[in-house]
C-alpha cells in the first residue's frame, strides 16, 4: 500500500462527468444541505447535523483526518456544476498490515438514483487499486441499505456476508452489517474483459 500517493498531496480524481477533490469551507452551504437531511443518514452511522456552526466546525475535522493520515473524504462535483458539492466518499481504516482499506460515500437527496454513486465509488476503486495498489477494499452496509448494495454490486463487489450485532452506530445502535469485499485480483479480472 502506497499511502503517500493519498497523503502527500491531496489527490483529486475525475471521470467523465464527476471531479473528486477536497472539501473546503467555501463548499460550507452544500456540505450543511447535505448533513442536515436526515433521509440521507438512514442508513449511516452519522447523526444529522442541525447547526452550520457544526457542520463548519467538522470540515476542519476532516483536514485533521487527512493530516493524520487516518482518513480522506473526497467532496463529489458534477463537472457541468464544478463549484457544486453533491456528496462526499471517502477512504478509512487503512490497515497496511492486511493492505486493506475500507469505503463509504453519500449523496445529496436530490442526486439519487442518477448512477452519481455508482460512478464515484469506480473513480475510487481505480485509483486505489491502481495508484494506492492496495489488495482489498470493503464497504460495511446495513441490510436495509439496497440501494448501496446495488453500487457496490454494479461496481465488482461481491457481498461476503452478514455480521449479526456487530457494530454500534451513531444514532443507530447495535446494529447487524453486510460486509461487501474486492480484491485486486477481482478488478484486473473485471477489467481485462
């Protein structure tokens, strides 16, 4: 695992139609629109945020993350909206040892169902696959969550099984988890077709 090709410099990333970069305080408004939905979070270990002041507060949480090398969220940007923040992914719990990291991402309500999550979880899995060269990358899904599901299904994920009362959750509880993995070899597979 390549950790300096995320943590030297801030890596941005794009695809036809999408730009991953970093999340800023000028994105405040977007960021807050999103985090205070809470529809977003139904299925997140993350409690809606009522106060921009929070919110604005946690945009700075999310460089000290990145400096300590512990954690990256990407703002998603539609290209044809450059300055428009429609959703955050981001990469976690790199652990080097097993060369394993895990993912998660969400949108804004008005940005479902349009292949936005779908496409950005693949921008990910190339870089981090090709630039990163981890081996594994999971996602952790409640079983409610199929919409999710389906965009880790869409991107090569194979779902591994269920972790009964595994976790605790902001705002959830205990909580039961689908474990969705893909190995390096699974997307070279994928992509030699």
């Amino acid at each position: 695992m390549n950790l300096e090709t995320i943590f030297t410099d801030f890596p941005e990333m794009e695809s036809t139609n999408l730009l991953l970069k970093k999340i800023e305080l000028s994105n405040l408004d977007d960021v807050y629109s999103i985090f205070r939905n809470e529809r977003v979070f139904t299925y997140c270990g993350i409690i809606p945020k009522k106060n921009i002041e929070t919110v604005s507060k946690m945009i700075g949480h999310f460089e000290r993350d990145y400096s300590k090398k512990t954690r990256i969220k990407w703002g998603i940007f539609l290209k044809a909206q450059s300055n428009k923040l429609i959703g955050i992914i981001e990469a976690m719990d790199f652990n080097q040892k097993v060369n394993m990291v895990t993912i998660g991402y969400f949108l804004a309500e008005d940005y479902w169902g349009h292949g936005i999550a779908t496409e950005s979880v693949q921008i990910l899995v190339k870089f981090l696959f090709e630039k990163v060269q981890v081996n594994r990358i999971q996602a952790e899904v409640m079983p409610a969550n199929v919409n999710s599901k389906k965009v880790l299904l869409k991107n090569g994920f194979i779902k591994e099984g269920l972790l009964r009362q595994a976790s605790i959750w902001s705002g959830k509880g205990v909580i039961d988890l689908e474990i969705y993995g893909q190995l390096k070899a699974d997307y070279e597979k994928l992509n030699e077709q």
